[in-house]
C-alpha cells in the first residue's frame, strides 16, 4: 500500500473536523486557575541565578579587598587572586546564563530553530559551569588559605602551619591528573570507558552530549542538509 | 498586567484554537496524562506572553511558535510530571467522546505512527504542512527558508513512500 502526502492531508482533515466536534475546552476551569501564579522552570532559573551571581559579587568585591589589605604578604595575595579569577570565571558564567535565560522568559514565541537552540546552548553553559567547578577541586589549598585567614585569623603560610599546608598541597596536586582525565572525558562526544561513564552521568555529561547533538540536528535542519 | 478582560480575550482564543493545541500535544505525547500536563504547559506559556502578542503578526504563527517550542523542551526533557503546571483534576481540552481514539481509521492510527518517527523539528514541519500552512507560514514558525521547507516537504514525501511500501 503506497500512500502519497495529499492523501494523509485529507486523513489529517478528516481528523480535524472530528476533533471539532468532540474536543472540548473546560472554560470554567480555565477561568478558575490562576496562572499567574505558576512559577515556570525559566523564572525559576533567574531567581536562583540572581542570587549566585550577587553572591559571587559579594566574595570577588570581598577577595580583592582581602587581597589589598594583605598586599604585603604574597601568599596570601596570590591565593586571594586565583580564587578571584575563579569567581569571575563564575561571574561571566552566569551572566551569559541569565542572558539566555532572559531572552527565553521574554519571548518564547520566537522562531522553533531559534528558540531550540537557545535552549541547547543554556545546557550547554550549564554543564560547562560544572566542569568548571571539576577543575576547582584540585586547587581547594588556594581556597583553604584564604578561608583560614577570614575565619580562622590564620597564616597557613607561617612555619607553624607550613606542614599543614604542604600536606594539602599535595594532595591537591595528586588530585589533578585525575581530575584533568575528567574534564577531558567531559568534552569528549563519546566516553567509552564504563566507569567514567557512571561517574560522570550525574555531572550533566549526559544532557550536554544530547544538546551539543541537537544542536547540530538544528544547524544542518536550518541548512536543509 | 492580564486583566480580567485580557482573560477572557485569551479564553475565547484559546476557545477557537483548541484543535492546534490539542493536534501538537498530541503528536509529541502519545501517552495520556502526559499529554494533560502539555496541555497546560502550553496553554500557561500562551499566558504568560499574552500581553507581549503584536497584533501585526498573524495569530496562529504566534500559537505555533508557542505550542511548538514548548512541545519540543517538553520531549525532550523526558519528563512525565512537569513542574511548571499545576496539579489539576479535571482536564483544560478534553476529548468528549472517549469512542474518538478507538473508531480512528486504521490509516490515521498509521498516520501517526509515521509522526511520530520522524525527529522533534521534522514532526513540527509535518504537523504545520498537514494543517494546510503555506511554506510562508512554516518557515515563518520555524525560522528557515521557504526553499529549506520545500526541500524538507520533498523529502518527507520520498521517506513516506517508502515507509508505506513496506507495509
């Protein structure tokens, strides 16, 4: 049986005129609800995207004054700054988000190619904050110095905490090769290794390998490939 | 803000849509309840853009673009529960006559078999081309060319010859 397109376009019509006479909208519910009310995953998204930026503000303004006031000692200096970059890798993270996440709250009447790929993209960012943080982990003594300092009012880089913080040193330093092997297995399409596989299911892995291949499904549909 | 007035605006046009509504939930959610709380996603997003609809443009392109792009996140969530509706026992578009599904011609039951093949943005071609859109009109709801939907049209046209002929 061959059917040609014309012929489902009738089906389809056929369809529709028994769709008007038997579907129905529940217009005092619809009167009754009150959607205003519903908090949307998008709304959701700013609210809480908002908060972390303002947060991370808060500790970059705070870490540079932490680094002023402690220009004399180099240590602490330094370790204050590479936590400051850290943050502003954040910072610029985030903003990008809510730039999308705007633009989708706004108008989410745009074009379905547009709109989709927005959509992939905001994934997309999202998973890279995650390997971004992967990345972090290793370097926790740059961060454990200067929170030492804030809380504890102590110099992990005088010789009495010096061994202390060797020990962290290496540690951290033992932590980077795998660490490292992560964020690579992170970026790549396919991870063939079962374990990482497991492992890396739960960092969003998963939702950026199908949005970066969406992403390409929408690239070749807007070309016609 | 939506008034009361804007309310009832937007009930009369959701009124006179619902078959478009209905038509794309269903093509991306086979499964009952999954497609009640489309439904209502769709139907709040329609909301809560509601007071940014220009008027220049044409209704059912702003519908489309909607129910389409709200479809398609919806799917590809995977998701069965969505958070952005509201737990609801009665049904916003219901079908009256439960018989409907059931006395469906057999080639209409293959007409969405074969929908539901096809991918998430090739569905929403489909969808708009079946509903009688001049090519204008779907690449104005999916944001391609003209000559990319009479490309794509062709093709869907080649893929469902040979699908049928197997059958």
């Amino acid at each position: 049986m061959i059917m040609e397109l014309e012929e489902l376009k009738t089906l389809w019509s056929d369809y529709d005129k028994k769709l008007d006479k038997s579907l129905q909208l529940n217009i005092k519910l619809l009167r009754q609800v009150n959607f205003d009310k519903v908090y949307g995953k998008v709304k959701t998204l700013i609210i809480y995207k908002t908060l972390e930026m303002l947060i991370l503000i808060f500790m970059l303004i705070y870490l540079i004054k932490f680094a002023i006031n402690n220009f004399p000692a180099p240590g602490l200096t330094g370790c204050a700054l590479i936590s400051a970059v850290f943050m502003i890798a954040a910072v610029i993270s985030d903003i990008r988000q809510m730039a999308i996440l705007v633009q989708l709250r706004s108008d989410y009447s745009a074009p379905v190619s547009a709109l989709q790929k927005q959509v992939e993209k905001l994934k997309l960012l999202i998973v890279n904050y995650v390997k971004w943080s992967l990345i972090s982990i290793p370097c926790y003594p740059v961060f454990l110095v200067v929170a030492a300092k804030i809380f504890l009012n102590s110099d992990l880089w005088s010789p009495r905490h010096f061994n202390y913080l060797l020990i962290n040193l290496i540690i951290g330093i033992v932590l980077l090769p795998g660490f490292t092997y992560l964020y690579r297995q992170l970026n790549k399409p396919v991870v063939e290794n079962r374990w990482v596989k497991n492992l890396l299911t739960g960092s969003g892995w998963n939702q950026a390998a199908s949005a970066q291949t969406f992403l390409d499904e929408i690239e070749k549909f807007e070309k016609g490939e | 803000m939506n008034t009361q007035q804007n309310k009832e605006q937007f009930i009369d046009i959701i009124s006179r849509n619902k078959k478009l509504i209905y038509k794309v939930c269903n093509s991306y959610c086979r499964d009952a309840a999954d497609r009640q709380d489309l439904v209502q996603e769709v139907i709040i997003r329609l909301w809560q853009a509601f007071d940014k609809y220009d008027e220049r443009y044409k209704l059912s392109t702003w519908m489309y673009r909607i129910a389409l792009n709200t479809a398609i996140s919806h799917y590809r969530s995977g998701k069965r529960r969505n958070e952005a509706t509201i737990p609801l026992t009665e049904h916003l578009i219901d079908i009256a006559d439960d018989n409907l599904e059931t006395e469906l011609d057999e080639r209409v039951k293959q007409l969405y078999t074969f929908i539901n093949q096809l991918d998430e943005l090739n569905r929403a071609l489909m969808i708009l081309y079946l509903d009688d859109n001049s090519y204008r009109e779907i690449a104005e709801v999916l944001g391609i060319t003209e000559t990319n939907v009479a490309t794509r049209i062709g093709r869907v046209k080649q893929n469902l010859k040979q699908q049928f002929a197997k059958i």
